[in-house]
C-alpha cells in the first residue's frame, strides 16, 4: 500500500475517534442543571480517567498523521519543482509505454509465426498417418 493511502487511512481513523470521542461525551457526561432547586439523577459519568484515554489515542493518532505526512516524498519540494518531476515521469511512462508496444508486436509477430509451425507439423503428422493407413 503506498503512503497516501497509509495517510488516508490514519485520518479515517482519526475522524472515526473523533465520532466515537463526541458520541461518548454526549453520552457519558452529566446533564447541565437548568435549576438548582431541582434534583435530577445523575447519568453514567465520564472519569478523568476514560477522559485522558480518549486524548491520548487522538494525540497518538495525530502524531502518526504527521509522521506521514513527513514520509511523503516531494513534501519539502516546491511546487514547481514538483510538476517538474510529474513531467519527468509521465515523459518515462511514454516512452515506456511505446518500447511496451513494440514489445507487444513482436510477441504477437513471434506468436503467428509459433502458430503456423504448429499448424504445419501438425498437418504433416495428419499427412503421414493417413498415409500410412492407405
């Protein structure tokens, strides 16, 4: 898998922690009083404890999406430095896409010239047993 996707892939993660992260919180916390003369039972708390977890596998998680991103190659380029280097492959990926046809047209020739020789010893074989029957 390459780095891109190995990036995409983290901050897939990230956003799923952030989801759940939220989605805990709006569970797990206890309701604000709207007033204080009336008691209401409290829900499931959130400890510090589940609190601090929670932080540390998104600092965890951040920290791994930069380290991606600091393996991607051409992040200290610049810009037209970059396209420079586009233009570079995609000049190679032609021309290795015609040496590619060349090389297709002579398998293609080599593979004919395979296939008439079968024909031919095979039509030499079917010669020789008829012959041989009469």
């Amino acid at each position: 898998m390459d780095r891109l996707s190995e990036l995409q892939m983290v901050v897939d993660d990230m956003g799923t922690q952030f989801f759940e992260t939220i989605g805990r919180i709006q569970r797990d916390a206890p309701p604000a009083p709207l007033d204080s003369d009336i008691p209401f039972p409290l829900a499931n708390t959130l400890d510090d404890e589940a609190i601090e977890a929670l932080a540390a596998k998104l600092v965890q998680t951040g920290k791994l999406v930069n380290e991606y991103i600091d393996s991607l190659p051409w992040i200290e380029s610049t810009e037209a430095q970059q396209l420079e280097t586009l233009e570079q492959l995609e000049k190679e990926n032609r021309e290795l896409g015609l040496q590619l046809e060349i090389k297709t047209r002579e398998a293609q020739t080599l593979l004919d010239h395979v296939e008439k020789a079968l024909d031919s010893i095979a039509n030499d074989r079917l010669a020789c047993q008829f012959k041989k029957k009469f």
